[in-house]
C-alpha cells in the first residue's frame, strides 16, 4: 500500500498539559480504518510522532526539523499539537508549506483564528464556551466582584479578552492580574505582588496550564495570609487539568512543595471542562447508536482501555488516571483527516503523486494557496458522521454543540459535579444567551461549599462596607 504520512505532534511528557496515550488512541482510530473497505483502499497512513513537551518552542522546531530532515518524506497533514501554545507556534506556519493542520486537544480561542491559521481546524470544542458558563455560574451565585489571573501568553489572554466583555455585560467588577514563567520577574515575587493586590477577593477566575498553577499554589501556600487559598476563596479554572496534574517532579522540585502540599492547596478548586459528553464517551449512557467504527461508544472504550492496558507494559507512562477526554477526540480527528483525504482522492488528485512530492514552500501542490490542502481542509470542515464522541460536525473551523461540565480538584484529581447546559450556540454572546444557561451542581462536593464560598464574600462586603463607614464618621467627626 501507499504510505500517507502525517506528521504527529503531541506532549507525550512535558510540564503544562500532558497526554501520552494520543500515540495509542490514534493507532486504534487507524486500525478501524483500515477495516472499512470504502476508505483508502489503496493506502496506508502513517504518523511520524514527535513529542512537543507542551512547548511552542519545541513544537516549532520538531515541525521544521521533521520537514527539513525527512527528504524522502511528504507529510500531507500535520496532527497535532496538543498544548494550543505549541499548536498555534505550528499553524501559523504548517499552511506555508501547503498543510493542513488538524488538532485533537488545543481549546484556547486564539488559534481559531483563520485569518492567522487559514488552515486549521479543530476536532474539539474550544474553551471559548467556558467563558459563559463561568459568567453564568457568577451570576447564579449572585458574585459581584472577582479576580481573573491568567499566565501570560495569548492563548490564556485572548480567552481572559472575552470573559472581561462578558463581566462588563453583566456588571460584575473585576480585576485582571497576569502572571509570567518567562523569568523575567521571580514567581515568588509576583505572586506576593498579586496577593496584595486581590486582598479581600473571594473569586478567581484562573486561566492557566498546570505548572503555574503549581508555582502558585506553592507560593500562596508558603505565604503567612492563606486567604487566596480554594479553602477560602473560590477558584475557577479550565477543567482540562489530568488527573495527578499537580504531581510533576521537576517544578516541585524548583519551587520546593511536595504534591501533597500542592493537592491540599487546590482542594476545592473547581474546573470548567468544555465537553460534547464525559459520560457518553466512557459508554456510561446507554447510547447503542453504532459509531463510522462499526462499534457502539461502550466498545470503543472498552477496546480503547485494553489497548492502552497492553501498550503500556512497554511503556514507561503511568495509567493511575481518569480517562482523558481528548482521546476520544484523538480518534474522531483522525477519522475526520482519512475521510478528508478519501475526499481529495474522489475530487481527483492523486495522492500517490502528491505523496512522492516534497514539502517546499511555495510550489505548485505545496503553497499556502494548494489546491490540495485546500480539497483536504474543506473535507475536514464538511465532515458529518458518528463518531466516539457523537455527531461530528463542524462550526467554522471547530467541533459544534459541546456542553460545560463542573469538576471540583480533590487531592491532586478532577472529580464530576455538575454541568452547564444550554451553552450559546454563536461565540457572539450577548445577556439573554449567558442567562439561558443553566449551570447545576451535585450535592457531593468534598472541598468547595457553595454556601461558605457566598457567605465568606457577604461578610467580606459586610466588614469592607463597616471599615468604610468607620472612615466616613470619623472623617465627619473631626471636620
Ligand atoms: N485542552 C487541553 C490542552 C490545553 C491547551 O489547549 O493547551
């Protein structure tokens, strides 16, 4: 059979957020695909796998070298890369050397851009929609003032521009602090600066990957005040956190905390995971409906696990976790790039031909204008089938109709607490679209309390409104 390369890029290890086992859910997604006689008959696709680290530099430089390196080889699609940091380094160039670039877990807002990544597409949701569902959970709870701490980079910032649109829409007070690994200012140092200036904040909206969450738990930790604290205050983040986020060696090391003293800090923590469905991935919902696999959702997860049962005897990655979600949209997005490929072969081109061609920039078949990535990238977009994770349609360049689920970090893991439902189908989101949400917990939270979060903030208010009053009278008193 003729090969189909495909460049793989994923963070196999990494700090920030790691998923080793995409390797092995996209050599499932292959081995399925090899079984329908209707798809790539005559060939064969092969991933050339690089492990990003979760780091745009790295991401960058893997993608040139593997395009530089590999003369005899044509990849035809980058897959990848995991991190939205590494991801949008790639995408802003992939589409110079005429390739599509399609991404299984990279869900910050900004590399949608398709003017900046004219061809990317997405096979998940991004977290765009968990700027409403957290607005709306502060509403619900009737919060009036919060904090958004976000680590400076555009894909936490460009998700930071459209939560302080939605606080201004629904009048709440906030206050933005940013926070930077780069070095150029010590951590230690900005998070003392930061807990000065959110003292008396209960709220916190934190847009982060898992090591600055890390350093700055560690800090706050450290520090005399815990009043920043998930135990004290309440802390909203992005759920995409794995399970045993908090348990990675290298930065405990660097700031000097265990993972216990870490996972003790985050308890009660609460995460907004934007996901068509948990349950339904893990075969949970009595969903029979035969996916494009031939196989039901319960099959594929069951087949899933035993494959990465077997992988991982040989492999050094640990399996003391919950299922990652993004697997599942690991094995759709590779479905949606054979489909698109089997699209362009029906449209006419010849991918034997175009696979013998090489990646250079600006030649006929591999410019930013090819008519081939062009055929590849509408194939993806117009995609409709039944997949692991459902429907698998497109909006624009990204996975429609996903929901929000609510999970609260309990001693370094993300546990299920409710959802947000009815998530505005346009990213233009206006008052009435945020207040149709309807976000709902379960009552079996170990850390987080509703109640003592909204009680600690009145009293807060109650305290701050007397100290105001006691300047006013004295103020008074002695004019
Ligand atoms: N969504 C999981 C990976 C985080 C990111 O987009 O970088």
């Amino acid at each position: 059979k003729q090969r189909l390369d495909v460049l793989g890029l994923y963070p196999r290890s990494g700090d920030g957020w790691t998923e080793p086992f995409v390797k092995y859910t996209a050599e499932l997604a292959l081995k399925h695909i090899s079984e329908n006689t209707n798809l790539l008959n005559d060939y064969q696709i092969v991933i050339d796998w690089k492990n990003t680290q979760c780091d745009g530099g790295i991401a960058l430089k893997q993608f040139i070298d593997a395009l530089g390196k590999n003369q005899n080889q044509t990849y035809l699609v980058v897959f990848g890369a995991g991190c939205s940091v590494a991801t949008s380094q790639v995408a802003v160039i992939s589409y110079r050397y005429g390739l599509v670039q399609i991404a299984f877990a990279s869900t910050a807002p900004n590399p949608g851009n398709n003017v900046l990544y004219p061809r990317f597409v997405r096979g998940v949701p991004s977290d765009l929609k968990a700027v409403p569902a957290r607005a709306r959970f502060i509403q619900q709870n009737n919060w009036k003032r919060v904090a958004i701490i976000n680590e400076q980079d555009p894909i936490f910032v460009s998700s930071s521009h459209y939560m302080e649109n939605v606080l201004d829409l629904l009048n709440v007070d906030y206050k933005v602090e940013d926070i930077t690994l780069d070095g150029t200012v010590p951590l230690e140092q900005q998070v003392s600066i930061l807990a000065n200036n959110l003292r008396g904040y209960r709220i916190i909206i934190a847009n982060m990957y898992e090591d600055a969450a890390i350093k700055l738990f560690c800090y706050l930790y450290k520090q005399k005040e815990k009043y920043l604290l998930p135990n004290i205050a309440t802390w909203l983040f992005l759920g995409w956190f794995t399970d045993q986020w908090h348990d990675k060696q290298g930065v405990l090391v660097e700031v000097g905390c265990t993972a216990e003293q870490i996972a003790t800090a985050s308890n009660g923590a609460l995460g907004f995971l934007v996901v068509h469905s948990k349950k339904h991935f893990m075969g949970q919902t009595n969903n029979n409906q035969v996916t494009i696999a031939n196989r039901t959702t319960a099959e594929l997860y069951q087949e899933y696990k035993e494959l990465i049962l077997e992988r991982i005897n040989n492999d050094t990655v640990r399996f003391d976790r919950e299922f990652d979600v993004h697997d599942a949209y690991v094995y759709d997005s590779i479905w949606t790039l054979a489909l698109a490929m089997q699209n362009a072969s029906d449209e006419g081109f010849n991918l034997t031909e175009i696979s013998q061609k090489q990646n250079l920039e600006d030649t006929n078949i591999f410019s930013k204008n090819s008519e081939f990535s062009s055929a590849v990238y509408n194939g993806m977009l117009y995609q409709n089938f039944i997949g692991w994770t459902g429907n698998v349609r497109f909006s624009g360049y990204e996975r429609l109709n996903p929901q929000v689920q609510i999970l609260e970090f309990v001693d370094g893991n993300l546990v299920y607490r409710g959802d947000c439902e009815n998530i505005p189908y346009f990213d233009d989101f206006t008052e009435d679209s945020i207040n149709s949400i309807m976000c709902s917990l379960d009552e079996t939270f170990t850390y987080w309390n509703k109640e003592t979060a909204t009680d600690e903030i009145n009293n807060m208010y109650t305290s701050e409104a007397i100290v105001a009053l006691g300047v006013l009278l004295s103020l008074c008193i002695f004019a």
